[in-house]
C-alpha cells in the first residue's frame, strides 16, 4: 500500500502567522504518525502580490518550526503549461467561456439587484449569462487582446460531472477522532467560477486540483474556510479525470476580536513572535500542539 502524501501550500503574498503553523504543524503529525510524506507547495500564481523574500520567510519559519519536506519544492509559477492543458481539456469539453466584465461592471449590475446571493466567500455571483454573447464574438474579442476571464459554465459542468460519476461529494476526515464522512458538493454555489485571466493562465482552483494530482497528494488538510471550495474541487476533479483526496478542514485561530488569522488583516507573523523571543516550543502549544 503506497504511503500517504500530504501537503501544505502556503502563498508567498505575506509572512506566516500561528494560524498557518496550525496547518503546517497538522499536516506533518497526520503524515508522521501515518508513516507518509510532507510536500511544501509554494503557490505564487500571483505575479503582483507573490515575492521571493516572502518565500525565503516560509522556509525560514517552517524549519525554525523543526519541519522536514521533500524537495524540490513545486512552485506553481513554473508549471504554468500544466495548467493550460487542464483549460484546454475542459474547453474541449465546452465548459469554458471567456468573458470580458470588470469588477466594477458585476458591482454596478449588483447594485441594482436587491438581494443577489452571493458565493461562499460573500462575493457576489457571477450575474452575466454565457448565452448574451456569441461564441465567435468571444473569440474575437479574446484574439484582439481584450483583458478577459475564463469561466466555467457550472451548470453544464455540474450536469456533465454527475452524468460521469454520480451525486457529487467527497470524504471528510476528523483529524482527532479520524472518523469519515461523506459531505456532499454544493458547486452551484460558487456560480462561474475563475478559471484563468488573460494575464495569468490559471486561478486556485485550477491550479489547486492540478497539482495535487501531479504530486500524488493523498491527504488534503487545511482550514475550515477552504472547505465550501472543495465543491469546486470535486467539479474539476471528475471532468479532469483525476483522483480525489481525502479531505480534513481543521478548525480555525481566531483573534481577541473573534476575526481568523489573516495577513490582510495584519495578524502578528510569526517572524514578529520569534523576535520577541517566542520559542518553538511555544508556538506549537499556542497552535494547539
């Protein structure tokens, strides 16, 4: 029985705080105590945000930690081939369109529809349809350089999936207790999703179910916050024809105000814990370990 492979990814747009050694720190222990591997994935598809001085910091804080990984170390700006044959496959399928709405367009159409739902992370769905527009008007606009989006058609995405496999849904693992369960896959939640931007040839969800494909990863464990995006993870998955992980969504470190540990909101790093003379020791304990 081959062994199992887990992973943590962090992106280098920040330094890490204790909410990333939580992740960090599970995914060792679950890969030491079942005699498996630890990957580190540097996930920088953002050309503006991602930066080689923040990656260096992760290494640095994750030996400091006393962490162990295989190398070389995937990082996802290198691959990017990867992930345009993966577009390209679900393109083939006619589930990709490109689509040509700023920001500013989806708030202002938005704005003037009271009570539009929004996706789970509380950004509003995509509200253009796929059909106001012609395919080859698409690609001409696309030929021309016009800045666009690729979408997936979640609907016909969605239909195409559970015609190959089923009822969509994954396997959720407690990391305490090590109970299973089936959590089924909402999605149509998520709308059209990003796939990839004329500047940047993949997004997360992409690039996520790509690589963990490619690096055999068995074992996916992070925060509870990723969870509603493994819907969109099993979507890909199954029309990609890769393999499904087991999942675990651990809990969450909260601040003094209740809010997650987050670098956009300046959440203490751990570098700043380490200047004030934190040890190790004490920040696995205050990690919950």
């Amino acid at each position: 029985m081959a062994s199992p492979v887990f992973r943590f990814a962090p992106s280098p747009n920040g330094l890490l705080h204790l909410g990333h050694a939580r992740s960090a720190l599970l995914n060792d222990a679950l890969a030491r105590d079942g005699g498996g591997r630890l990957l580190l994935r540097i996930e920088d598809i953002d050309p503006v945000r991602s930066r080689r001085d923040f990656e260096t910091a992760i290494f640095e804080d994750l030996g400091w930690l006393g962490l162990e990984w295989e190398t070389p170390v995937r990082r996802q700006s290198e691959h990017f081939a990867d992930y345009e044959a993966a577009l390209a496959r679900l393109d083939a399928l006619g589930l990709v369109y490109a689509s040509f709405e700023s920001r500013g367009d989806i708030r202002r159409v938005v704005a003037g529809r009271p009570g539009w739902p929004s996706d789970p992370d509380g950004a509003p769905l995509f509200p253009f349809s796929r059909s106001a527009m012609g395919a080859e008007e698409r690609a001409r606009r696309v030929a021309a350089g016009e800045p666009h989006a690729f979408r997936l058609d979640m609907r016909q995405a969605v239909a195409r999936a559970v015609e190959m496999t089923g009822p969509l849904g994954w396997r959720e693992i407690d990391a305490a207790s090590g109970a299973a369960e089936r959590v089924a896959a909402d999605p149509l939640a998520w709308g059209d999703v990003i796939l990839a931007r004329k500047e940047v040839p993949t997004a997360y969800h992409l690039a996520v179910v790509v690589d963990d494909a490619l690096q055999g990863v068995t074992h996916v464990v992070r925060g509870a916050d990723l969870k509603a995006a493994t819907s969109v993870h099993r979507v890909l998955q199954v029309l990609l024809g890769l393999p499904a992980p087991l999942y675990t969504h651990h809990a969450l470190l909260l601040d003094a105000e209740g809010c997650k540990l987050s670098k956009s909101i300046g959440s203490q790093s751990l570098a700043a814990l380490r200047a004030e003379g934190m040890t190790p020791a004490e920040v696995r304990r205050r990690a919950g370990f």
